[in-house]
C-alpha cells in the first residue's frame, strides 16, 4: 500500500478512539489556560501511540508540543486548539483537537519514512489568551516551515477571512454627588461613557467593510442616587488588517477623549493587544481542498456571504506560510460559532465526520509537505511575497 494510503488507514483504524477523545473533551470543557483534563487526555492519548508529549511549552501549562519524522528535513505543524467558552464547546475546539490528534496518528504510521519532521502543537487560550502569540513570542514555532489546523463551522470552505483585533477598557473619572439633591456639583462618568458609545456609533459611517466595533459597560455606577464617579467600558475593535485596526482604533479612543470633554470627566485608556489577521496561505489551502474533493467533501475556496471573527492563528500565518479552513458541522443556518447550538454539533456524528475528513485532508497535505520540496517551497514563495 502507498504510504498515502496508510496514513488514511491508520486514522480510520483509530476512527474509534479518537473521537472518544474529542467527546471526553466535549464534555469536560475548560475556560482558556485552564485546559489541564484536555491537555492529559490528548498527551495520554499520544503515549497509546508512542508519541511522547513536552509540556510546558513557551512558559504556559496547557501547552505542548510532540514530533516525530526524520531529522534534518523540514517541520510542519498541525495545531491542536482545546478551550471551551463559558457555554460549553461553543467553538468546537474539541473537533479541532481531535482532527490534529487523528492526523498526526495517520502521519505516525509512516514515521520511519518521512524525510522531515511532524509537530503536534498544542496550542491553548485561543479564545481571547492568544496562547499561539504567546508561543510564537517565546519561540515555540521558531523552527516550523509550516503550519495548519481546521476550524469547524456552518459551511466548508478553504479561505476566510480573520480580522485582526484588540481590546480597548475606557475607565471614566468623574465626580459622585447626590442625583437629586445637588447634581449640578457631579460630573457623571457613566455619561462619559454612554457618550462614546454615541460618538462611536457617529464614526461607523467611515469605517472600511469589515470594521467590527462591539462594547459593554463594566461598570455603570453604583446607585441610582449618586451619580457615578467612575464607569468603565470595554470594546472589541476588529478591521481587515493590522494597518486598518490601528487607524480604526485611533479614532475609538478619540471618541472616548472626545466624551471625557464633553462631559467634564477624565478617561483612562488601556489598550490590551489582540490577534492579526490570518492571511490565509492558498498554495496549501488549495492542495487541502483537492484532498478535501478526493474525500468526497464538497467545499467552496472562499464565500463572501459568511461571517468572521478573529483568532490567534492570524499571527502564526504572519510568521510562517499557514491555512485554517473551515468544515461544515450543520447546515447554514442551524448554528454558528459560540452559539448554544454549536455546542450540540460539536459533539455530533456529523461533527465527528468532518474532525475526521479534516484529519485525514491535513495528514496528506502535510505529507506532501514534507517529501515535495517544490510544495513548500511554492507555499513559502506565496508566503513571501504576501508579507515583502
Ligand atoms: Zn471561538
Ligand atoms: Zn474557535
């Protein structure tokens, strides 16, 4: 049999276990770098195949990272997310890590004849830690050549955008004083902040397609009889590139400035950064949707018409060539991403197929990786000339 041919073998042999793996993880889930039960079912799971795990990675718990393959040759990366939200597998990471899991396994049954190497990263905190920045600033990936991982969703498709994005709390001082008897000697720091919720809304007009500004109030006041002394807000700010979102961000916090004047108050501005775009990578997005088609998934390159968010991966495709396609776990219009809904398809047979076919399409595109230097060297070429 080929050695293409093993590898799909090995994943459906372990077709079994490995999606016992993705449902123990679907029904403990765990908040961002508190993965500690994901971390030893999927480490436990890799010694049942030999493959021993390293953890901590780049100083954080719920990190590892295993390899395997040839010495001397290149590495290529299939990234294993495991954090849950607070409404459970709300994402899927459970698929994630079950479908780097399974292709790892499918590419160490051909171990001994990989002229490069195989590293499973596990990558923690994807959702709001950025635990793939955190590995990348400590040199978790400083020998990788490339990098992949599958992100489930409502429709199968190879490319999609990823806004890069940061977070920005706005703290308003103001002055308390009785709301009734004596408001005149107040200044209210909660006007401050409804006022940039105001000033924002004035400034969408301008924004480039694809701005997403999205806030709450974390602290409103205290009493309804005192007029709030302080009051903070907090805003997701995402746009196309990291270009855009510094000028998108600019003008927030000019809202905020803008309203602490109006309103007689003073504002604290922390900006906490967020995750790049991903610049999808479509020499290898492609050889995955052939795999995909010979696997009898069908799949767009890219739909225009769906949604998007932000992730930590968006980094590493700055560092290195990288994809994060998309595979359909219900139909459109069932349920998205973060939705209580996604929760139950994460942790369907349908869910399970795809973390399967996901698998098998990174197993072999990561094999062709490894053994056509003219592959990587076309995807590192594309890389290149995106980022020069
Ligand atoms: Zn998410
Ligand atoms: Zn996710």
């Amino acid at each position: 049999m080929s050695l293409p041919g093993r590898i799909l073998q090995a994943i459906d042999a372990a077709a079994e276990h490995l999606i016992d793996v993705s449902r123990r993880i679907h029904d403990q889930p765990e908040l961002r770098f508190e993965e500690h039960f994901a971390v030893k079912t999927l480490t436990e799971a890799l010694s049942g195949f030999g493959l021993h795990a390293q953890t901590p990675i780049g100083g954080l718990e719920t990190a590892f990272r295993a390899e395997f393959g040839g010495g001397g040759g290149p590495k290529v990366a299939i990234l294993a997310e495991y954090d849950a939200l607070p409404n459970g597998h709300a994402c899927g990471h459970n698929l994630i890590a079950g479908a780097a899991l399974a292709a790892v396994v499918g590419l160490a049954a051909v171990r001994d004849h990989l002229p490069g190497q195989v590293v499973l990263m596990g990558t923690p905190g994807e959702e709001g830690g950025g635990g793939k920045v955190i590995m990348l600033e400590k040199g978790a990936f400083a020998d990788i050549h490339a990098a992949m991982m599958f992100h489930p969703f409502d429709r199968t498709l190879l490319v999609n955008p990823a806004l890069a994005n940061q977070w920005i709390t706005f703290t308003f001082h103001g002055k308390n004083s009785h709301a009734a008897a004596a408001p005149w000697d107040g200044y209210s720091a909660l006007s401050g902040v409804i006022q940039t919720f105001n000033l924002i809304d004035n400034a969408r007009l301008h924004f480039r397609d694809g701005t997403r500004i999205h806030g709450i109030i974390t602290d409103g006041g205290k009493a309804v009889n005192i007029i709030p002394q302080t009051a903070q807000a907090m805003f997701s700010v995402r746009a196309f590139t990291v270009d855009s979102l510094a000028q998108v961000s600019e003008r927030v916090i000019k809202c905020a400035e803008a309203a602490a004047l109006a309103t007689g108050t003073r504002v604290d501005v922390d900006v906490r950064r967020g995750y790049k775009d991903m610049r999808d990578n479509l020499t290898m997005a492609r050889r995955f949707g052939e795999h995909l088609r010979t696997l009898g998934v069908t799949f767009q390159e890219r739909d225009p018409s769906a949604g998007f968010g932000s992730t930590d991966m968006g980094d590493v495709s700055y560092a290195m060539p990288a994809i994060h396609p998309y595979l359909a776990i219900c139909d459109i219009g069932e349920a998205m991403c973060h939705q209580d809904a996604f929760v139950e398809w994460a942790n369907h047979p349908r869910g399970y197929q795809a973390m399967l076919s996901a698998a098998k399409a990174m197993a072999l595109t990561t094999y062709e990786l490894l053994t056509q230097p003219e592959f990587l060297a076309a995807a590192k070429a594309e890389w290149a000339q995106s980022h020069g």
